[in-house]
C-alpha cells in the first residue's frame, strides 16, 4: 500500500510483560520457536497470557474505526517518501 502512497499501518509485537523481568518475553518467544514452533506441538497452550494482543487488538480496532467513520482520508506527514505518490494519485482521481 505505502508504495503505491496509501497510508499504512504496520503494526508490530513486542515481548514486555507487565510485571514480568525484561527478558521474559524474548526468553519465552525463544523458548516457543526451540521446542513448539511449526512442530506438532505448535498450538495455542493454556498458560499463554495474550492480554497485550488484545490490548493491541482493541487500538487497532478503533484507529480503522475512526478512519472508517471520518469526514477525511489519512495523510502522509509532510516529507515522507510516499507523500508525493499518495498526491498524484488523489490529483488522478479527481474529475
């Protein structure tokens, strides 16, 4: 989409746990891709807390809201690369 000069989002996973010691998250990503990943074993399991994915789920939820119920289209900061593309084609648009 960005090359094309659609405005993005491109959201990432982190491995902070609330509470946690900083290195538990990547201790147990490392954990999960030795012993479970793309092996039969490789399945949601119990004690897994997920609360951040919903967390990050429910701001991701109401950024495509609100772009879905607004008046505008999502812009490109003055400078970025993509900005002179994402014109161009808006200008294309227009009768």
């Amino acid at each position: 989409f960005a090359k094309q000069g659609v405005p993005a989002l491109d959201p990432k996973g982190g491995t902070r746990y609330v509470g946690k010691p900083d290195d538990f998250g990547q201790r147990k990503r490392d954990e999960y891709t030795q012993n479970d990943y793309h092996k039969v074993s490789d399945q949601v399991k119990p004690d897994w807390d997920l609360s951040g994915a919903v967390e990050d789920l429910c701001v991701l939820f109401e950024v495509g809201y609100r772009v879905a119920q607004g008046d505008t289209y999502p812009e490109w900061r003055p400078g970025t690369e993509f900005r002179a593309r994402r014109e161009a084609m808006l200008k294309a648009r227009k009768p």
